[in-house]
C-alpha cells in the first residue's frame, strides 16, 4: 500500500493525524512531497511503515519515532530523530543540530554533515554520520554508538556516560572526561556492522575510538562510595 | 583573680559560617543537600486577609458553598486538566523517592480529584496506575522520556528550571542509584547521576515554540503542555513562555525544595515566591493573558493560608512538594510499622549527623521515614496506603483552611480572592507583593 500526502495541500498536523491512527504493525508506504523545511513531520509515528520525505525538512522531522524507516531526501534542521525509541531514520543530505538528541534506539543515518551537538544526552541510539559532525557532539552521552566517517569538532564527547564514539577523520578537541582509547576486535566488528546497516563504506581500522574516562563518575572523588544497595 | 570570659558571637562570623568555613577547610568540597531554602525570606507569611466586616459580606463558615473546581490548560488543549481543588503534587523523582511514596501520591491525589507529577526519572507503572490525572515532565535529562509515557500522560510539564537551583542541573547521588532506578535512566547503578540544565534538542524560546508544538503533533494536541521554571527573571520568562505557546505556566520560587542540590545553590539563587507570583502575574495582564495562560506557583506553600494567599495574588493553583514529603513522614521521629506501631529512629538521625526535626539529608538515600530512598529496607517504611490516608488528611486540612479564608472574605468561589483581599506586614513584603503596609495605604516602590 501506497499514500502521497503533498504539503502543497496539506497539513503537517493532518499527516501526523493519519500516522499515529496507523495500528502498530501496520505496514505500507507514505511519500510525502514538498516538506518545504516544516517542523515536526512524522512525529511519535509507531508503526513499521515506510516514510519517504521528498525535499528539506525542518525541526523535530521524525521526533519519537519507534519502528518506522523515514527517509529524507534532503537536509534537516535541528533534532532529527530525536529521543527516537527504534526504527530507523536516514537523512541523504545534511543535519542541523542534536541530531539524534536523547535517541534510545534505532538507527539514524546522515549522508552529509551534521551541525554541533550530534547525538547529545544519547541514550541508546545508533547514530552514523557519513561527513563531519560539529562541536559539543556526544554531550553527556549515556548509551549507543555514534560513528563518524569525517571529522569531529571540539569539545567531542564531554562528559561521556557510557556511549563509544568512533570518528575515522581529525578530532578537533575531547570534552571533559572524553578519553582516547585503543581500538578493539570487537569495535572493528561493530563500526563494520553499523557502515554495512547505514550503506556506507570505510576501513573500521582507520578509526578512532572515544570513550569516557569515568573520573566524573562521582561528583567528589575523594569521598568514599560506600553503596548501601 | 578568674579571667572573665568574653563571648561575644560575630554576625558576620556566626556559628553557622564558622561551621561552614571549618567544614570546607577540612573536605575541599561544597555541600550538598536536600529539601528548599531554609533561611528567612519574605514570604506569603507576611501577608494577611482583610476579612470581611461591615465593608465586606462574609459567608458561613465551612456551611456555604465555596467552589473549589479548577481548570488548567485551557489555551490549546483538546482536554484541560480539571482539579477539584487548585493544588497539585509537585514533579518529584522516582529516584529521589521511593516506588510506594510515589503510589501514595498518586492515591491521595486521584483520592482529591488533583494531579500528581512525574519527576527526573521517568514514569513508573505505580505511579500511572495509582494517579487518574498525571503530568508527565519532559526535563534536560530525558531520563526514561519515551513516547508512549507521552501518550499516557494528561498533560506534559517541560521543564526549564527549579526554584531550588535555576540554572542548575540535578544530582541523583550513587548511594540510590538502584538497578531500578539505573535501567530507567540508562546508566551504571552506584554512579552520581548528573541531571543535564540544558535541554538537549532546543536551546531558546524560539526553539521551544517548534519543540512544544512537536509535543503537541505527538499528543495529537489532546493534553496541556505546562512549562515550569525556578523563579529568577519571571516577567521576562513568564512572557517567553507565553509566546512559545505554553498552555500553563509554573513558577518555583527559592523556597522549593530538591532531592540533592548544592546549598550554596538552595540558599543564593532564585528569588521568592512571594515577589515570583506578582512579577507572573503582572506578566500575563502585560500580554493580556490573565485567565487564558493558567498560573501554577510552588516554593514553600505549605498551608491553607499560603494557597489562599497565592490565588488571591493570582494564581491560578499550586503546587506542593515538600509539604507532601513533611505529611508523609519527614522529620517525624519514627514510622509506623505493619501493626500500626511507632518505631522510634531518632538513632538513624543521629547517624546521618541530624535530628527529626532539622533534617534535610535526602542526598544520602538513607531517610530514616522510608521516604527519600532506594533502600530495600528504609523503602518499606512508608507504605502507600498509610501514606495515602496522611495525605489526604493533610490535603483536606488545606481545602478546609483554603474556603473558610475565602468565605470569610465573601467569596463563593476560591478563584475569586483578590489582591484587595491582602495587606503586608513588613516593608519587604508590601514591596515585593506590592500590596500595602498595614494600615497604611504605601507601598513601597509604586
Ligand atoms: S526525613 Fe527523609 S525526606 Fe525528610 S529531610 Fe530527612 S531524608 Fe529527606
């Protein structure tokens, strides 16, 4: 099953309408044509449809999303995929910034470029960006993998929780308590995986891994963490 | 002959600041702690009613009817919030508190007709289950944030900041960061969770007109999107939120309370509530907006008196969260155990270095009550239903108070309290609430 909606001559309201009426397995496919940069396309869709946005999006495009494959062709503006649960998002041109902000699963895939902050506070998300990524990217990021064929800009990674980035081009500048670390087996597996899954294509030898160094972990240090738990 | 003792306490170098600076000395690190600001300020106390008299027609005591009911949310949304009271239940952590503190919340309150608020750490099934109207907040740290919890919700509360630390983030310390709590956060167990100040997906106003319109596009434009911060440059951020699109509006003064925050934060920033509510409040009748944007206020509203207070300054309801705590068994020496019995702890007080009465030592997970705690042990000594029945109590003795002081100044509906209604005490007071002194007709600043 097929369905256009043109935003021409509709609204982003009466096509976020229709999704979120779609029953949770549903399938299918939406094309949706002259986004025009709108804000909040195909958000807090749950259902594993196909969504084809043909042209430039704006804000929030496929905020919440949990199951649907969204694909943009085009640029997005700010928080693409943000807090997205499953599923997978895939921008063939440029992001904005917070790309994948707070993402707790699925995947997001950027063909281009993404602005400062991608993948801030994530939180499972996998996020693979096929350009560079701008500074402050990884921010307090918590869980997932955000891998970078091109380069990262400062302040990468401050204040890492848990989540591993890889950035195969020049790191500009770690974050506070972003660390260097050496590259494994088994993250040369997983950076091939997430290239395979995102249909991009570099030597997982040549990256960097960044992790966090965890001296952050307690506010003060030098207090004993006796756990009563 | 004896020297004569000279004991002569500096102002300036007080005990407390003596304390403070020896105990610096010695740890090289600042405190942190729980609870809201614990010094004066000028508060709601200072104010009292002109009650009717031969000027004004009082109604009958608790006998006529005194309407209570109060809508939230009515600017966008499909469907308001409707309270039977103007409170609500501050967003407190499942984190901060325990699982059964947050079903007794959500008992006492379904229990009222009022609302109850999630907090940093997502939404439990206890509390979803125990709260027929529940506000979800979205906060900087997103833990646990998830789009089905959003569906759920009645209405969302973003919040920008707390009276207790604006401009700071939260701190969950490792000692009750359970496995629980862990997995709903997305982080080890045992390690300090730092809470994000900053959103991560928007940044100014202008970003927070698209982030709650896509808030309302995944709610189908069903629920109320409040937007709460802690109250430092209120007119400018009551107009800011206004313009963003905000269905309701929530202003925690200083006096609001924290699960853990540092002190210096508690006690140096912010202002309060009492100055927090007029500065709102002249900030919707500057956009026309008084009555269209509701107006939920908190920070130390503690009584009957204080909520009367606050509507009759203007707004719309409040929000209570240490009170709530303090009912629940806060500060008490003992809880009561299965068969109804006190159970003196003054001992575990003792060991956290306080005593019932003066303890703000939430940080620790280690509440004496059962009632800021992960612990498997110190959880089970407040038990929803004991909880609940407390809360309602207390909840009760507000509605009481509320009406009487609203008959008492002739008023048939709580919402119809006025300005008029109150004068101020101290000069402090009059200027900040810009009501006048007492017996006077000045006020300061006017
Ligand atoms: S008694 Fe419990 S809830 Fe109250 S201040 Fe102490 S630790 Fe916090």
């Amino acid at each position: 099953m097929s369905e256009t909606f043109d935003l021409k001559t509709t609204t982003v309201r009466a096509i976020n309408e229709h999704l979120h009426g779609l029953a949770p397995d549903a399938t299918g496919v939406y094309e949706i044509l002259n986004p025009n940069g709108s804000h909040n396309i195909a958000v807090g869709v749950d259902a594993p449809v196909e969504i084809n946005i043909r042209g430039h999006a704006g804000y929030f495009t496929a905020g919440m999303n949990k199951q649907a494959r969204v694909t943009v062709y085009g640029n997005v503006g700010w928080s693409v995929a943000e807090n997205m649960m499953s599923g997978r998002v895939h921008v063939k041109g440029f992001a904005s910034q917070c790309a994948g902000a707070s993402g707790h699963g699925g995947l997001l895939v950027i063909d281009g470029d993404a602005s400062s902050r991608c993948g801030i506070s994530m939180k499972g998300i996998d996020i693979v960006v096929g350009g560079s990524i701008g500074h402050m990217s990884a921010f307090m990021a918590q869980a997932g993998r955000l891998v970078v064929l091109g380069d990262a800009g400062k302040g990468l990674g401050d204040s890492l929780y848990e989540a591993v980035i890889y950035v195969r081009g020049k790191i500009h500048g770690l974050g506070a308590d972003a660390r260097v670390e050496d590259l494994s087996e088994e993250d040369r597996t997983q950076i091939g995986e997430l290239l395979e899954q995102a249909g991009l294509s570099a030597r997982p030898a040549e990256f960097t891994r960044v992790a966090s160094a965890r001296t952050l972990y307690h506010w003060n240090p030098t207090s004993p963490q006796v756990s009563v738990l | 002959m004896k020297q004569m003792l000279t004991l002569e306490e500096s102002a300036n170098y007080n005990r407390k600041i003596l304390n403070y600076i020896h105990q610096a000395s010695e740890t090289g690190v600042y405190d942190i702690r729980g609870l809201g600001a614990k010094r004066r300020v000028p508060s709601l106390d200072d104010l009292v009613f002109l009650t009717a008299s031969l000027s004004r027609y009082p109604l009958e005591g608790y006998r006529e009817k005194c309407v209570t009911k109060t809508v939230l949310g009515t600017r966008f949304a499909k469907k308001p919030i409707e309270l039977e009271m103007p409170i609500t239940i501050a967003g407190m952590s499942f984190g901060s508190l325990s699982a059964n503190v947050k079903e007794a919340l959500g008992r006492a309150a379904t229990h009222m007709g009022i609302s109850t608020t999630t907090g940093d750490g997502g939404m439990t099934p206890e509390e979803r289950n125990s709260s027929k109207t529940l506000v979800y907040q979205c906060l900087p740290s997103r833990y646990g944030f998830n789009p089905d919890d959003v569906r759920k919700a009645d209405a969302i509360e973003i919040v920008v900041g707390q009276g207790a630390k604006p401009g700071g983030g939260g701190m969950l310390l490792g000692l009750k960061v359970s496995e629980r709590v862990a997995r709903m956060r997305t982080l080890p167990p045992g390690i300090d969770q730092r809470s994000a100040c900053r959103h991560p997906d928007w940044t100014g106003p202008d970003d927070l007109t698209i982030k709650i319109q896509e808030l309302r596009e995944i709610t189908d434009w069903k629920v109320p999107i409040y937007i709460k911060f802690g109250a430092t440059r209120v007119r400018e951020d009551v107009k800011l939120a206004i313009k963003a699109g905000a269905d309701v509006i929530v202003v925690d003064g200083m006096q609001g309370g924290t699960a853990a925050t540092q002190e210096v934060f508690i006690e140096h920033a912010g202002i309060p509530t009492l100055p927090a509510i007029r500065l709102a409040v002249e900030a919707l009748e500057e956009m026309d907006m008084l009555g269209k944007v509701q107006l939920v206020v908190s920070g130390g509203i503690r009584t009957g008196a204080d909520v009367a207070k606050a509507l009759a300054l203007g707004a719309d309801a409040v929000a209570i969260g240490q009170g709530v705590l303090m009912s629940l068994g806060c500060n008490t020496p003992h809880y009561i155990d299965a068969d109804g019995r006190p159970v003196d702890v003054t001992e575990e007080y003792q060991a956290l270095g306080t005593a019932p009465g003066y303890c703000h030592h939430c940080q620790t997970g280690l509440c004496p009550v059962g009632v800021t705690t992960q612990h498997p042990v110190l959880e089970q000594r407040m038990q929803p239903e004991w909880g609940a029945r407390r809360l309602i109590n207390y909840l009760t003795t507000l509605k009481m108070e509320l009406t009487t002081i609203a008959r008492a100044c002739g008023k048939s509906n709580v919402h119809h309290l006025e300005r008029e209604d109150l004068v101020a005490l101290t000069v402090e007071a009059a200027a900040m609430a810009k009501r006048p002194l007492a017996g006077t007709n000045w006020i300061p600043g006017a």
